[in-house]
C-alpha cells in the first residue's frame, strides 16, 4: 500500500494504493488518524485501492468517527469497485459520504 496526503481548497486529501489488508491496515489507520488531528475536513480517495479487508475498513470507521467526534468532515471519494462491493457488503455505503469525484467531494465539504 501507498498512499500520498495533499492538502486542497481547505481540505486534507488522503490517496491510497494497493491493498489496504491486515499487514498495512496499521499504517492506513495512522495515516488517516494523523489526517484528523489536522483539525480539517478529510476526503479519502480509494480510486486506487485493489482491495480492503475488514481491517481496512475498520480504520475507515475509526477515522470516520474521531471526525465527526472532533465536528470535521470526512468522506470517501472515487471508490474502487472493488472497494465499493466490501463497503456495500457491510452497508457502509449507507454511513459513509461517498462521492463519485474529489471536485464533488471537495464541493460538498465546502459548501
């Protein structure tokens, strides 16, 4: 997995690549964790994630809440099918904002 943090229009951009499974979830969870503490808005783009174990998503939850704890936004933004199907799988597609693009994503967050 690798993954790369930007910072755009006031929002912090976390990209993932490769597989997001029990041997990187670790690093997943941190690089996302650290992204909250910025104190601004995430938006995760999955566009590159060839596969997310239950461990993955777990560190997707985890973010996702110290987000809403913290009164910041956080949102998914171009999801792999791949990662789609276990999102969906686990009815997280109903908790998570998922948004088709990072453009769409960052409007949403800003707005």
């Amino acid at each position: 997995m690798r993954h790369e943090i930007r910072e755009s229009e006031g929002a912090v951009v976390v990209s993932f690549e490769g597989d997001i499974d029990l041997d990187t979830s670790p690093a997943a969870r941190k690089v996302l964790l650290d992204c909250v503490r910025r104190k601004r808005s995430v938006l995760v783009d999955m566009s590159r994630v060839t596969y997310i174990d239950s461990s993955g998503v777990a560190s997707l939850v985890e973010s996702f809440q110290n987000a809403r704890n913290a009164g910041l936004r956080f949102g998914l933004v171009a999801v792999s099918e791949t990662a789609l199907r276990v999102l969906k799988l686990a009815r997280l597609d109903l908790v998570f904002p998922i948004h088709a693009t990072l453009e769409d994503g960052l409007a949403q967050i800003s707005g």
